[in-house]
C-alpha cells in the first residue's frame, strides 16, 4: 500500500516540473498562466456560390387589385379546358393554349405565353361612372445571347368590341420604361376616360421571341390617376397591322360568345392519352 501511494506521489511532483509544456507562460508553448490553450485564429470563409433562388408567390395572384375589373387578370384560375373564360385566344379559342405555371410568373403562380405576332384578350366588366385605370406586366423571354427586346415591342389596349349602338374609343396603353426592369419585366399602363360598354384588353406580342403576361389590372379610379392620360386610338395614327390586329381581336370575341370547347391544346390531348391509357371513353 505504501509503495503505491509512493508511485502516485512521484507522478504528481513529475507533471509538476518546470519542463512541463503546460506551467510555461506567455510565449512558450503551453499557452496562458491560466492552462487554457492559445486562442486560434478563425478562418474567414470565401465567398460561396448561391445554391438556391427562395422566391414567394400568392396563389391567388395579385390580392391588392380588390376591384379588379377583369375577370381573371392574373391567370390564376386559367386552364387549358373550357371551364374558365378570362381570356380569349384569337382566332376562335375561348381558352389560353400555352397558360404557364412556376416562378417564371410575376404576380402568382400562372400567367400566359404569347407567341410573337399574336395577341390575348383578357375580359372585363365595366364601370359606368368612372374613369379606369389600365395596367399589365410582360416579359420577353430573350434565349441566351441574343439582344433584348424593348418595352414597346409589347402592345397593350383597352378595346370596345363595337356591336352595342355607342362604342367607346379604343385607348393604348404605353410603357412606363423604354427597357425591362432588372428582374426582366415591362408596365404597359393609361388613365381611361369613362366608357359606356365593358372593356376588354388586348395584349400583342410584337417582338421576335415568346411573351409571358401577368398582373393584368383595370380599376375603376375614384381619385386623380398617376397613370398617363390615355389619347384615343384614332388620334394616334394606329398603323395597318395595329388596325389589323383589332380587327382580328374583336371578330374573336364576336366568334366566342357561345360556349365552345375551343381548339385543341397540348394539356387536353395529354388528357385524353391518359383517358386511353385507363381504357376510358
């Protein structure tokens, strides 16, 4: 018994020695007086790539347009099938062909895709007292390289279709910029005089590649407009393709009152393969 308490003895007084790493103070290599070790040096991380874009969207679009006088401005009860009627497809097609969905879209989560030289047309229900205030946002989608197209290759019209005795003066819409913002989106937007019929607005794609729409709004204005002042169509000196164009729109109309199941569409014709495939009708 004795003998071990000699053994542990002599290792007390040996790890108290001055040859102990740990006893040595400032400068040597133990670190502090205190025994804790130095304090390292943190390293500073490099600047990382992004791994991932968090965007937010509303499903229900654009909910701060509560007297939104369009029947579906931001698309999002658009479909492929005839059970929505917000917008027209001219020729003949009451349904939108190529309706997108995904962080593509500016307001929601579903917007349209216009091909170039054509146009949508979105429905509304007017407001026989008060003067409107028109807007819409588009984005070119420019494939890598290529130059961008400017604002005023989008058009964009608050439209009388023309059957009632009264028609009401077609208006454009005028590009708040001459280029894209940074997130690649044009404002298309007029203060409209008081009209007497429901409007309807046009947006053409006049550039040389495929045009998203989103965030369609038309408000019945109760206090002075920040918009431009619209000038009537027939003061602008529309040209030919401009008249061209509103021709087709309003004969589209005139073709969609009756409920119709429209062109076919990729959407349906996927639907209808699966119907098939399940050996239904």
């Amino acid at each position: 018994m004795r003998l071990t308490v000699a053994i542990i003895a002599a290792a007390l007084l040996a790890g108290c020695s001055d040859d102990d790493p740990a006893a040595s103070g400032p400068g040597g290599t133990g670190g502090d007086p205190t025994g804790n070790p130095p304090p390292s040096t943190p390293e500073i991380p490099g600047l990382q790539a992004k791994t991932r874009t968090v965007i937010e969207r509303n499903p229900f679009g654009n909910v701060a347009a509560t007297q939104n006088l369009l029947w579906d401005g931001d698309f999002e009860w658009t479909s492929p099938f005839t059970d929505q009627y917000g917008w027209i497809e001219p020729p003949t097609n009451p349904v939108l062909s190529d309706v997108v969905t995904g962080p593509a879209c500016k307001s929601g989560v579903k917007c349209a895709r216009v091909k170039n030289n054509r146009q949508i047309i979105g429905i509304g229900v007017g407001s026989a007292t008060q003067p409107l205030d028109a807007s819409v946002w588009v984005r070119f989608e420019v494939p890598e390289g290529e130059e961008a197209p400017t604002c005023a290759d989008a058009e964009s019209y608050v439209m009388d279709v023309g059957m009632m005795d009264e028609v009401d003066e077609d208006f454009a819409l005028l590009p708040t910029s001459e280029m894209p913002d940074e997130t690649g989106w044009c404002k298309l937007a007029a203060s409209v005089p008081v009209r007497k019929n429901k409007p309807y607005l046009v947006v053409a794609n006049r550039s040389k590649v495929t045009m998203l729409v989103d965030d369609a709004v038309v408000l019945a204005r109760k206090a002075p407009s920040a918009l431009p002042p619209a000038k009537p169509l027939s003061e602008r000196a529309p040209s030919a393709d401009t008249t061209q164009m509103l021709a087709r729109a309003r004969a589209a109309i005139a073709a969609t009152r009756r409920p119709s199941d429209g062109a076919p569409n990729a959407a349906r014709e996927a639907f209808q393969r699966s119907r098939r495939g399940r050996g239904e009708p």
